[in-house]
C-alpha cells in the first residue's frame, strides 16, 4: 500500500524487509486525502497527502470518516517506535460504513458507527477513510452527532472501565479524579455522580468552573500543595480520606495520591507509579486502564472492548451522559489542535470533522443510496499532491457550523425507564462561539461558559445497574 503511495507521489523510497506493505491497487484505484505519518517524529512532520483507498481484510469493515476524536495518544504515537510507519494517526473515529470484508456479520453498509482503532495499525482516522476491526467497533448513540460520538471512545470508555470494572464504584463512595480539565475525567466525574459518588476533582485554577460545571461537589487545586489537600478533604468528608482515586494525570500524580486514600482505599492509575511503599502500610489495591493494549489481547478481551463503548452509549443514547466538546476543527487544522491538546490548552475534547459538520449528514444518506463517491472531499490541488504544508498559524480555530439538534431519545434495554433530569447547562457565551485565531487561543484564558452559580450543586441521578 505505501510503496504504491510513493509511486502516486513520484518519489522514490527504499524499504526494509520486515515494513509491511499491502498489495498495490489496481490503475482505477481511487485515493483520499490522509495525514501521513512517515517515521517516528514530530507533529509537525505529518503531511497531507493523496494515498491509495485501503480494502478492508477479513474480519475489518472501511468507514467514511465523517469526525475523528484528538487525544493525547496521538500526538505521543508520533514520537513512539511501537507502530508501523508509514502510518495514518487517529485513534477515535465515527463514521460511516462503506464496505465490510469477509465474515463480517455485525455490520452492513450504511451503519453509523464509532470506535477506539488499534493505534498499532497504519489506517487510522485522520483520514478520509479508514479500517478497522468488525468485532472492537460499535453503533453509535442513537441522538448523537458525528463529532460527539468521535470524542467518546478512547476518553469515555477508559472512565467506564475504571470505575465500573477496575474500582467497581458503589453509592456512598467518596472518589478524587485528577486532571480534572482532561478528557477521561470529564466523563468519570459525570459517571461518579451518576453512580452516587461524593466527587473531588482536581485540577489548574482557570479549569475549577468548567470541573464543577461536570458535576464535581468539590474542585481542589493541582497546584496546590500535599498538606492543603488532605486538610481540605477532611474538613469537607467529616474528617476522613477518601475510599476512591482515578489519576488521569501520570505516575508523580498517582503517587501523591495515595496520601488522600483511607485504609483499604482503591486507586486507579493511566500510568505506573514510582513505588508502592504505601500500598503496603495502608493495603491500597492498585489499579491500572490501557484500553489500547485490549487490541493485542485474546478474542473475549477485543470483545470486550466494544460492549465497553455499548454499555456507556446507552448512557449517551438516554441523555444521562453529555460529551464536554470544547471545539470543533477542519481536517487541516489537525495538526494546530494537536499541538493544542499537547501544550495543555483543552479542556474536555477536541474533534476534527473530516466532512464539514454541514455536510455529514448528506454523505450519510448517500452511502445509504449508494453514492458515496459522489460526496467525497474535493482532491488536492495539483501544486500540493505530496504534502500540505502546515497550516499557518492565524488559520482560523472554532467550530463550522452549529450544532444539530438530536432527535428524540429512544428507549435502550437495561436503562431505567424514570430518567433523571440532568442540569440544563447554558451555552457558551457569544464571544466564546465565534472562531478565533490559534494565535489569540494561547494569549488569551481558557474559557467554559459556564460558572460554579450556574450549576447545581447536585446531580440527581440513581446509580447504575
């Protein structure tokens, strides 16, 4: 596949034995724009370009990327060896499906679907197609637009498997998730509170109102200090530490929380800690999330991981659940958001749609009739069939178009039929909504539309089954 891509290209390339290379498409191929990644490098060093449409193997399903969601594993894949290069980034993608391969029975063509893609493998979603396995990917929520279902699966699914089957949450329970402004916490605070748990969350100062816009009862600060933590946690839980930790944060992080943690406390980590010293004095059970290495795993684990993304979509699909998107940008703008999400200026999720949010659900319906050539994004320019340049700094950054309104809720099996009503959170401010350059987004403070006077201090909400 990507020795044919140099020859589209006209370049020459030389490869090592071991690369893996598939088989050259026929002269009637057709091609789509990717953001290639060649080697190990930076964000910088990935290139838009015309490649070969792939052809889905046995067990995969092609899908019409219409979002692809932007996490952190995306821009560290760049620097990382453990993956074949050349490949196409994008862990997190929703679309549409556009052809399954051999013994593929879950799906058909036309069904919207998304999914955490094994990053591993060189057709990910920063592209206008991409490939991926039948039995990891799932329906989308019904009620959801592409870009919201393109925030959930590596963020949404890693809170659920932490809390429901790593720190196995009950009502009562009291719980700090750090980073409290990132991804995965944006959906474990949500999920804790709707589950029954007291919530802290912690995170920088300029983040505290978008946290407790969540749902979190208490918002600490990340800058402060071990001792000002554990005197505000016992002054406001009767005096006592707490029963639960989610660090979304790093090893330095996890390590100071066990500090918080009560006898027999339970802490869930993203990363390993530096020792376990104080494991063993307070008999803490330590808990770790990889929800990508599940891709290497047996047959039952890849399972799994879908009814993973099955279990928190009904969540999504009843309206118990929202998807905290702080923006939305154009495929070309993939390479800004990135290096915005790695600086550490998000909060909640970034979605790039590679169809204009305008124009998403007329591609779906096309591939529904089976015209889904017809849709595809214009080609490259004949000037820039090898690569983009990166985009220029004062491209504009911010949403496309307004977002849709879903339609009515349906009624999932396993979901309550008394739904709580969730807080109404009012929209982001009209300043905020205008597009703004990336430029004026590192010069100017964060912003959420929303403060801690706008939202309720609870979250009514049963726990889940």
């Amino acid at each position: 596949f990507f020795r044919c891509f140099y020859q589209v290209m006209g370049q020459g390339a030389s490869y090592e034995e071991n690369e893996p290379l598939g088989p050259c498409p026929g002269e009637d191929a057709k091609t789509m724009k990717a953001f290639v990644m060649e080697s190990p490098g930076k964000i910088s060093d990935m290139k838009l370009a015309s490649v070969y449409i792939p052809k889905p193997d046995a067990g995969e399903i092609r899908v019409k990327v219409m979002s692809a969601g932007l996490n952190p594993v995306d821009y560290k894949r760049c620097l990382s060896n453990d993956a074949d290069f050349p490949c196409i980034l994008g862990a997190d993608v929703a679309g549409v499906v556009v052809e399954v391969g051999k013994d593929v029975t879950e799906f058909k063509v036309g069904d919207r679907v998304h999914y955490h893609s094994n990053v591993r493998r060189q057709y990910g979603g920063f592209a206008e197609y991409a490939l991926t396995s039948a039995i990891t990917t799932v329906a989308m929520p019904r009620g959801l637009t592409f870009a919201e279902a393109a925030a959930i699966p590596c963020s949404g699914w890693t809170a659920y498997l932490a809390l429901y089957h790593k720190l196995k949450v009950r009502s009562g329970q009291t719980i700090l998730i750090t980073g409290g402004g990132g991804g995965v916490a944006a959906f474990a605070i949500q999920l804790a509170k709707l589950s029954g748990l007291t919530v802290y969350a912690s995170t920088q100062p300029h983040k505290a109102d978008y946290v407790k816009s969540l749902g979190a009862d208490y918002v600490l600060s990340s800058q402060a200090d071990d001792e000002d933590t554990i005197a505000s946690i016992l002054e406001t839980n009767n005096g006592d530490l707490l029963d639960l930790v989610l660090d979304t944060v790093g090893s330095s992080s996890a390590q100071a929380s066990l500090r918080l943690l009560k006898l027999h406390g339970s802490l869930c980590s993203l990363a390993a800690l530096v020792n376990d010293v104080d494991l063993f004095t307070k008999g803490i059970s330590l808990h770790y999330v990889n929800i990508g290495g599940m891709h290497q795993s047996h047959l039952e684990t890849k399972v799994s991981l879908a009814q993973l993304g099955r279990d928190i979509g009904a969540l999504f699909a009843s309206k118990q659940l929202r998807v905290p998107i702080m923006e939305e940008c154009t495929m070309e703008q993939i390479q800004i958001a990135l290096d915005t999400l790695r600086n550490g200026l998000v909060q909640g999720k970034l979605v790039a749609n590679i169809v204009p949010a305008s124009q998403q659900e007329a591609a779906a319906a096309a591939i529904l009739l089976g015209e889904q050539d017809e849709i595809d994004l214009a080609p490259l320019p004949p000037q820039a069939q090898s690569a983009y340049p990166a985009p220029p700094v004062d491209m504009p950054y911010g949403r496309s178009s307004p977002q849709q309104q879903p339609p009515a809720v349906p009624q999932y099996p396993g979901v309550t039929q008394q739904q709580p009503q969730l807080p109404q959170f009012p929209p982001v401010p009209q300043q905020h909504a205008q597009p703004q350059t990336y430029s004026d987004m590192l010069q100017q403070p964060l912003h959420t539309g929303y403060s801690s006077a706008q939202v309720s201090a609870g979250w009514p909400g049963a726990p889940l089954a």
